[in-house]
C-alpha cells in the first residue's frame, strides 16, 4: 500500500488561495489517474479534479476556472491551485492515486482542511 501525504491546506479569505500538495511515499508504476475530493461537513464526499496518464483534466462545475490541477510525474506528485476561493469550498480535501497495469490499486491521502473565511 502507498502512502500519500497531503499538505498546503489553511485558513484563507474569500478571493484568496492556496495549493495543495499530494505526494507518494513510495514508488509508484504506472499511475492510472490523480485526482482530488473533498468533503464538506453533513455532505458525502465530491470529485473536484482529476488527472490522467495523458495529461487530460477534468472539473466539477463548481471550480471550473478557478481551480487548476497537475502533476509532476518524477516526483509522483499531484497538485490543486486554487484561486478565488469562496466560503462554499471549505471542507476537507483528499488527493487519490489510481495506479497499476494488470491490477488497478488505490490509496487516499489522510486529508488536509481548506477553511475560507468570508
């Protein structure tokens, strides 16, 4: 199992930002997809960005040109650039690595807490 160890959460003002950082504690072949979630209080967990083999992304509507994830494949690192953040993002974000060839394995990281202060 790979452990994936999340930081860069924090308090911020609406209209700030903040990067977040999502790193493997091992090696890692074959990386299928990246991606973050996150979960608000009383709420069930939402995709917010992913990542693919090939570099292609995706967003939830809600941060679509606000949010920008990528990755750095030689340090199996993702990350998620928030910009203009609003009070309705706080909640607390997960990175998740999809990865393997034959067999498909996944780790969550332990969560990091986004707070926007409005």
């Amino acid at each position: 199992q790979v452990e994936l160890v999340e930081s860069g959460g924090g308090l911020v003002q609406a209209g700030g930002s903040l990067r977040l950082s999502c790193a493997a504690s091992g090696s890692i072949f074959s990386i299928n997809a990246m991606a973050w979630y996150r979960q608000a209080p009383g709420k069930e967990r939402e995709l917010v960005a992913n990542i693919n083999s090939g570099g292609s992304t995706n967003y939830a509507d809600s941060v679509k040109g606000r949010f920008t994830i990528s990755r750095d494949n030689a340090k199996i690192t993702v990350y998620l650039q928030m910009n203009s953040l609003k009070p309705e993002d706080t909640a607390v974000y997960y990175c998740y690595y999809n990865y393997g060839s034959a067999r498909h394995f996944s780790s969550w990281g332990q969560g990091t807490q986004v707070t926007v202060s409005s």
